[in-house]
C-alpha cells in the first residue's frame, strides 16, 4: 500500500524478494499493471519482471490483470471496455491463501486509488479476500511527505487497516532537506507506529523519532 504512485512499492517488493528467497511459499501478485504498451520504454518498467530480476522464481510471480494506459485500473480499464471483476480476484487470492501460500499483494497508485467500477479501491479487494491482512505503507521522505503520510496512515486506521510499519524510499537523485528532517518528524507523530527509512545500500533502518 502506498501514498501515491512512484513512492517507492516495487522497490519494497523487491527488497522483499531479495530477503524471503528461503521461503518458496511466498507468492508476489500485482494486482492490475497499468501503462502497458503505452508509451515506448525498457521491459523492467512491468513490476513483475522487476520481482524477478530481483530473483523470485517465475511460479511464484502472478500479475492478475494489465492494462494500456498508465492511469487509475478503474480508468485504464474503462478506455478499453474492460472492468476488474472484485470476486473473481478476490477468490483467486482467497484460495491461494488457503491453499497455504503466504500472498504479497502490490497495489497501484495510492490507498484510495480507484479499482472498481463502483469507484472502490484495493481496500475494499481486502475485505472481499475475508482474511487477516498486515499492511505495510510506503511513501517518501522529501518535501510534500507530511500531509499525504499522515493522511494515508488515519485512512487505513479508519478504515480498519492500520499499518503495520511505515516504509520511506528515497527519491533518486533528490537531496532536499526536508528528507533529512521529515523521517523523524514522522516516526515522532506516528509513534508507535515503526518507522523504516531505506540507505544507499538498500538496507531498512528504523528510526528514531
């Protein structure tokens, strides 16, 4: 689950693969890859393949639905006359849970991104599933984080997901002071909640408000 799009989901799904590769049952779905085919660019922009380069094996790897433009699924679906059916998703994911897989679910754009028709998103996929879940948010740490975060924490707690831990990606190649102070600022008004910033190492570090 993330703030927005590019905050950093398939880095976090990445870094998953790289440390559960011991633990075959681990399933990586991605629920609706949009912006496929739209705009020319290299193949590693389709999430799964990132999973596996990151090294998961290719059975363990599903991608449920694709779509052209790189909008909302709601959207990108709708232009090519096409809608996500949430039971049947729901149930594929359901009966892969229960037959004893441990399923690792990336959303797409952020918490309130549009699925359905009915203009629901991801969560409402969750409570259809009728199984426990733990959420992980992502985001960023540089400068327009605050609001956004806090905002996307407070849904998911409302709604009756509260995260589990807050992860931070850093933005390539920005070096704002905001990202400097912000990741104790937020570990400060969430607390409990665990806060994980990722170093130049790809390495998770907790910190400390």
């Amino acid at each position: 689950m993330a703030t927005d799009t590019e905050v950093g989901k398939t880095r976090v799904m990445e870094s998953l693969v790289r440390t559960h590769r011991d633990q075959p049952d681990l399933l990586y779905v991605k629920v609706a890859q949009t912006g496929v085919g739209a705009l020319p660019g290299p193949p590693e922009d389709r999430d799964i393949l990132r999973y596996l380069a990151a090294g998961a094996d290719p059975s363990a790897v599903w991608e449920l639905e694709s779509f052209r433009e790189p909008l909302d699924p709601m959207t990108a679906a709708r232009l090519e006359g096409r809608s996500l059916d949430r039971k049947a998703l729901a149930a594929r994911l359901r009966s892969a849970a229960e037959s004893g897989h441990r399923v690792v679910v990336e959303g797409s754009g952020g918490v309130l991104s549009p699925f359905f028709d009915d203009g629901e998103g991801i969560l409402s996929l969750i409570r259809a599933i009728g199984l426990p879940s733990r959420i992980l948010l992502v985001s960023h740490p540089h400068l327009g984080t605050l609001s956004a975060t806090l905002a996307a924490v407070r849904i998911l707690t409302l709604e009756g997901f509260p995260p589990e831990a807050l992860l931070l990606c850093p933005r390539s190649g920005v070096h704002d002071r905001a990202g400097l102070f912000n990741p104790r600022t937020l570990a400060r008004l969430l607390s409990p909640l665990p806060v994980h910033l990722e170093n130049e190492r790809k390495e998770w570090q907790q910190v400390e408000p």
